[in-house]
C-alpha cells in the first residue's frame, strides 16, 4: 500500500513530464470503471481521471452479452467529477 500511495503522490509530475513529450496520451483502466468500493485507493480509473483530467471513451465489448446494462450501470455509478470527464 505504501509503493502505490508513493507513486500515487508522485503521478501528476509523471504525467506532465510524459505529456511535454507526446501529443496523445491513451490512459487505458481496469476492471470496472464504476467498482464504488474501490474509489478509495483507486489508480488506474478514477484515480488517474482525477488527477489527469483526459476526456474518457468507455468502451464495452458487445460479444460478450449485456454490454448495454454494464454501459448503463456504470455511467449511473460513476462519481459526478467524472462524468464530466465523458463527451456529450
């Protein structure tokens, strides 16, 4: 918990060093990206959409089934500040 509390601190100069580097930057989560019981100690979803801000592209995999419900679900479930983060 410790390492990723370290690298958590030390992640908005990580990606602004990055980003006077590259013109594009793609941010790819993990699992869920609705998971409310992580929020608390996320970093690969809310987390880094919070401190980096990018415009979010949810994708969802239709050959799998239900893809329009888990869509559905996770924009209702995601945290207001981060909505905002989604197009129109």
């Amino acid at each position: 918990m410790i390492r990723s509390m370290m690298f958590f601190q030390s992640l908005p100069a990580l990606m602004t060093a990055f980003a006077a580097c590259h013109e594009i930057i793609i941010i790819e989560g993990a699992g869920g990206a609705a998971e409310i019981n992580l929020y608390h100690r996320d970093i690969v979803n809310t987390g880094m959409a919070r401190h980096v801000k990018p415009p979010i592209i949810l994708v969802g995999d239709i050959e799998r089934g239900g893809v329009f419900a888990s869509i559905y679900g996770t924009l209702e479930l995601l945290p207001p500040d981060i909505k905002l983060l989604l197009p129109a």
